[in-house]
C-alpha cells in the first residue's frame, strides 16, 4: 500500500494525472470525508460544512437544545453555525 507512505500532494497528483472521479466535496474545500457534520472533523471542516449543509447544521442545533448537549465537548453546534456565518 505505497498510498500510506505518499504526502497528501503527491495523492492528489496520482488522483489528477489518472483521471479517477473523485468525491466533489474534496472540491468544496473538505479535507476528508464522512458524514458531513462529523464529530471528528476539524473545526474548517464543521464550518465548511455548516456552509454548505445550513438546513442540516440547523437541524444539529436544534437537537442539541432540545437533548441538552453540545455536538462535541469543546464546540456546539450552535457556535460553529455562528462562526460559519459572521
């Protein structure tokens, strides 16, 4: 698996130079891909993604107030909306 030993730049060069269809949200500016509001994203990701997905980030704060929890420890959904949109 000669992929685990290459910088990200050199996937992407083998990605471009090979023609392979790839997941538009790579173009979108996301740097991995799960769900899109995923607790283990970074913080440009959520907000990328809050950008993107504002019906669906909306529905995440909604849930939040309502159960009482943030959608992680160090950030609420709520911030990541506010922060996405200034």
């Amino acid at each position: 698996m000669p992929i685990h030993e290459w910088a990200e730049t050199e996937v992407w060069q083998h990605i471009r130079a090979s023609g392979v269809p790839y997941h538009p949200a790579y173009d979108a500016g996301m740097t991995r891909l799960s769900c899109s509001l995923c607790i283990f994203g970074s913080r440009a990701d959520l907000l990328r993604a809050a950008r993107l997905r504002p019906d669906l980030a909306a529905e995440y704060a909604r849930v939040e107030d309502e159960i009482g929890h943030r959608f992680r420890n160090d950030l609420s959904m709520a911030e990541i909306i506010a922060a996405a949109n200034p």
